[in-house]
C-alpha cells in the first residue's frame, strides 16, 4: 500500500506540472483570483460544473473565456435573458417540406464548455433544460437522445438574487453544480494592476490543454489516494449539515431546513482528489478537505427562516460546521 501510494504521488508530481503553466498563461489576462481560477481547474478535472456568483464587472465571464481559451476544445457563450426558450439552447426539430421529414439542428448546448452567462436571468423552464445535460451529459430532442461531447462542462455566472430582474435557480439544478463561488471584489493593488493592463497593449492566452490530455488527468485524478479517515471526515462534515445535533451543533437545529444531499459526499471528494492534483500530491489531506469543502457545500445546504431573520448565511452556517466536526 506504501508503495502504491509513492507510485501515484510520483505520478501526480510529473503529470501536475502543466498546472503552473496553466496559471501562467491565464496570468497574461486576469490579474490575482488565484482562488476562482484554482477552482475552476478542480471543477475540470474533477469532472464538475460551476457556479460563479458576484455583482457585475467582477470578471466572471473573462475568467471563464481565459480558462476556454487554454483549451483546445469548442467553447460557446449563451447569454441567458428572460426571452430564452430551451429551444434556443438544446436545439429542435426542423421540418422540410421537400422531403417531408424532421432533420435536427443541434442547439449551442452541444459544445465541450459553456458559459452559461447571467444565467438567473432566465425563466425556471430555459433553467431546467439543462438538467439533463449536466447530470446525465445528454440532450433529448424529439424521440431521440444524443450525448453530448467529451469534456463538457458548464461554468454558469449569476448575479445576486437580490438583483433586479433575476430568477432564483431550482434547487434540483443548483444541486448539479459541483462547485459555487463568491466572487468579490479586487483589492487596492490588484485593481491598479488591472488599470494599467487595461490601458495598454491587452494579451491573450494560447491554448496549451487538449481534450485528450484532460481526459488522462481526469483518470489520475481518479487515483489519487484517500484514507479511510479522510472518507468518514467527509461523511462528517456532510451529515453534520442534516443531524446539527449529533455533531454537539444543537444551536444550528433550527437554523438549517435542508442538509447537502449525497451528490454533496461525491463532489466534495472528487473535488478534493482534484485540488491535491494542483498541489502536486498524489494523496488527500484534511487541509484539501477543508479548503474546498464550503465551495461544495455552500449551494446545498438552505438556511431557515429563522436563519434569514438573524443574517446568517449558508457560509456563517458552514464555517460552524467545518470548526466543530473532528478533523482525523
């Protein structure tokens, strides 16, 4: 078992020095959010969708555009806005009088990344289309059922519910989304430098990642070692969000309506093999679990009323939680 687990960290050490290149050819375009880029680089490898939430000129969309452009593989943008119809996005049945039959025309859904943008701009029913899509990585038009290419990931943005002309997403679909970020603002110093680029020459990034070389890090990623201790710690942590009281959490009974689902228990540890990935280790530690564990967790869990009338928020929840339950 030793031996194995050198073999993989080995492994992992040689493969993941791409990472860094990676960063680097982003760095040309974004300035910091070191944070948001890292995470979405866990969402690809780890074979997950994501959710970046943030008021508007945060950089969502030139941060998923600079991700796309890396890649060697078809990126397609749809702008979400109340007007959409699932059509417009999954494709529909185009009948020919000459020939009397339906041919169909495959809609921007069928791409290996979309930018989902604005994407709680749209109405419940354009939303909804896409649950087939992320969960199962296909698409039904008519009687038939085609898959959808290898990769395919979905980086939606969204800005906050409280946001005039907005839709919050149903919870089925949130729940799809291995990972949601918060984006915020840049500091002082991070600001200036974006100024300065801004009002100069403006780079962009070569692509460097093919979908062949994704898939081979996928199946690493799928490797890498994690101990017993570090599978109950994860169970913890996600039924800590369902039974607060066994976990001596019983101030956070009624603060809590709905615990992570067990789509929560996969992600967070698909998620945290992937950030050991971009660590360059072959094994999870506790450390990984708990710096990627609320981008998991913060979209499944629902804060009560009760919660909503003292302002705590799913991460005030979260932030609780991950302090109280053991960590091995």
């Amino acid at each position: 078992m030793v031996q194995d687990i050198r073999a993989i960290n080995e492994k992992v050490r040689k493969e993941s020095i791409f990472v860094e290149e990676l960063f680097n050819e982003i760095g040309k375009v974004i300035v910091g959010q070191r944070y948001v880029l890292e995470r979405m680089l866990v969402g690809l490898l780890a074979d997950g969708h994501i959710l970046l939430e943030g008021v508007p000129g945060l950089a969502k969309t030139l941060a998923v555009k600079t991700i796309a452009d890396t890649i060697d593989a078809k990126f397609q943008r749809i702008q979400f806005t109340p007007d959409l119809l699932p059509t417009d996005l999954l494709g529909t049945l185009i009948y020919n009088p000459k020939s009397g039959e339906f041919s169909i025309k495959k809609g921007p859904i069928f791409s290996n990344i979309i930018l989902a943008d604005e994407i709680n701009r749209a109405p419940a029913k354009v939303q909804s289309a896409l649950l087939e899509a992320m969960q199962e990585k296909q698409v039904t038009i008519g009687d038939t059922t085609y898959p959808l290419p290898t990769p395919f990931m979905v980086l939606a943005t969204q800005n906050p519910i409280e946001q005039e002309g907005t839709y919050p997403l149903p919870e089925a679909q949130v729940d799809r989304f291995m990972l949601k970020l918060s984006i915020t603002y840049p500091s002082r110093e991070e600001e200036r430098a974006i100024l300065e680029r801004k009002s100069g020459i403006e780079e962009t990034a070569k692509k460097i990642v093919t979908p062949e070389r994704i898939a081979e890090v996928r199946a690493i990623v799928r490797e890498i070692y994690m101990d017993d201790k570090i599978k109950s710690y994860i169970l913890d942590l996600v039924f800590a969000t369902r039974n607060p009281g066994q976990f001596n959490l019983n101030d956070m009974k009624s603060l809590i309506s709905y615990g992570a689902s067990p789509r929560a228990t996969i992600a967070l540890a698909m998620a945290a093999k992937a950030y050991a990935f971009l660590k360059g280790r072959g094994y999870v530690t506790p450390e990984d679990v708990k710096a990627i564990g609320p981008d998991v967790l913060r979209h499944r869990i629902i804060p009560s009323f009760e919660a909503e009338a003292e302002n705590k928020t799913a991460d005030h929840l979260l932030h609780q939680v991950f302090d109280i339950v053991a960590v091995p």
